[in-house]
C-alpha cells in the first residue's frame, strides 16, 4: 500500500460484492479484458462513472490481425461494444485510435479525451550524453515480434534495400527465424526486449527509430527512442505522428512508400547536421511527454 492506494486480487463473484460494499464513485478500465464487463453490471445498480483506456481497437484487430474463433471473436465484439457505448468517458493514445475507432463505431466527441502515454525521466537524462553519429553506418532501432505482420518489418527490410548504403539494424523483439538472414547492405542486430533503464542505455549512441506500422494506436517505444534524442522516421498510421512535426523533430511516411522512406534515410545518412538538428529537436518531446504531464491529464478525468 503507498499513499493511502493499494493493489487487491478478487474472483469475479467476490469482485462483485466488493463493489457494492465500497460503491466507488469512479472505475477505471486501463485496458480491455472481458471480465471488465462486471463494472458495466454494476452500473445499472449504481451512479458511477466508468472511464475507459482504448489501448487498441479489438474488433480490428481479430478481423484483421489475428485467428481467434467465432466464438472468442463474438465474446469480444459483444464486450467491446458495451465498453464503448456506455463508458463515460474514452480515452484514447491519439487521434489515429479515434479515427481506427470511428470505423467500427459511432463515437460521441464529449465523452473522448486523448491522453498519449508518457515516457520516464531517464530517457531524457541519457540523451544529454548522446553524441552524434558523424561518419559510420546509420544506426537504426526497430521494435516488435516478427510475427506481427502489422509492424511492417518486411517493408522496413525491402526499403533499407533500395538505399544501398550500410546501415546496421537492431530488432528488438523475438526475431529467432531471421538470426541466420543475411542481406547485402544491413547488418542486422538482435535483442530480447529490455527493461526500462537497460532500453535507456541501449538507445544512447543509435540514431533512428523507425516504426513502419500500418496499424499502431500511438508507440510508447517511439516516445522514449524520441526522449533518447534518436529521429524518429514513421508512418503516418503510427498514432504518435500527431506530436511529429515532419522535417523538425523527426519525419513521416505513408506505409508502403518506399520512395518517401529511403529518401529521408539518404538525407540522414548524407547530411549528419541534419540528423543532429532532428536528434535535438526530437528529444525535445519529453517535456510534453513527461509522466508528470500525463498524471495531471489523468487527474483531471476523477475530478
């Protein structure tokens, strides 16, 4: 327990009980399970207010990205819908979410608040130390399984291709299939996902994170690579490309334009002020990104 708040662990019937014995004036659902499905029970009982985390759009993602079975993918389309509809407020990463969103659902613009997610101080004290690449290969920070199609891994690889240039490549994720790959100009980098403070370290001399996603509600990994001082190079399907300024503190692209991509990484690699200028620009987000302006943003919503 710290500061009068604590963590509990309930069964679901004793959840229930739970509820009308301390009938909270507030629930907050930070991210999609079904058994969420119990507040919104609750609620028909009592006056409370239920605010909703929309991490991903779940009805996309099973018609899209993922086999679940008709019986699983009914239980979540049914959940889903009841969250959306009667929660009183959404909150979404950015406005890329609201737009994947609108898609699927009729959403009421009163009941919505974006709130991206924040990134730690420590991003942002390593980035004092970051010096800049000025002559060696250009150092690029990818992250996500590569069994997830969506981060568009493949298109990353095709388009590093085109520029002919060396570059090396670091795959953050589980890349096992891929260790024996060898491709003419990336040499290629693998690494298990890390801690937060090791993911800092890690991310002090690279020089771009690239998110090449064609679905990605906002990228928390972008936020801290960004806070790092590395340039951010994403889609415009990225949900953070909201907060970039294309050509001041990092760039965007379409998914699949591979002409657009390699001609932003041809300009960092030829012109290393270039890639310094963006590198301090980008590092600059942290201040809006900063946990301590998130937690004000959340605060806001129990008042």
């Amino acid at each position: 327990e710290i500061n009068g708040s604590a963590v509990h662990k309930f069964g679901l019937i004793r959840l229930f009980f739970i509820l009308f014995k301390y009938k909270p004036s507030v629930i907050h659902i930070i991210t999609y399970e079904r058994f969420a499905l119990i507040f919104y029970i609750y609620g028909i009982f009592r006056n409370v207010k239920i605010i909703y985390n929309v991490h991903g759009i779940i009805l996309y993602e099973n018609t899209f990205l993922r086999d679940t079975g008709k019986l699983y993918f009914y239980k979540d389309k049914f959940c889903e819908n009841i969250f959306i509809r009667y929660s009183g407020k959404l909150i979404f990463l950015s406005e890329r979410s609201v737009s994947n969103a609108e898609k699927f659902y009729k959403l009421d613009n009163d009941r919505i608040s974006i709130i991206p997610n924040g990134a730690d101080s420590i991003f942002s004290e390593l980035s004092q130390q970051k010096t800049i690449n000025r002559s060696g290969p250009l150092k690029i920070v990818f992250a996500g399984d590569h069994s997830r199609k969506e981060k568009g891994l493949e298109f990353l690889k095709d388009a590093l291709k085109e520029t002919e240039f060396e570059v090396e490549l670091y795959l953050l994720g589980n890349f096992t299939d891929m260790e024996t790959e060898r491709i003419k100009n990336i040499n290629l980098y693998f690494s298990e996902k890390m801690e937060t403070e090791k993911f800092a370290l890690f991310l002090r001399d690279k020089d771009i994170f690239v998110s090449s996603s064609y679905y990605e509600q906002f990228s928390i990994t972008t936020a801290e690579a960004m806070s790092s001082g590395l340039v951010p190079v994403v889609t415009i399907e990225t949900g953070i490309s909201s907060l970039i300024k294309d050509g001041y503190n990092g760039f965007i692209f379409s998914y699949g334009d591979i002409d657009c991509f390699t001609g932003i990484i041809r300009s960092l690699n030829s012109d290393r002020d270039l890639l310094q200028k963006i590198s301090l620009k980008s590092a600059g987000i942290y201040f809006d990104l900063s946990w301590t302006k998130i937690y004000v943003k959340y605060k806001q919503e129990y008042e």
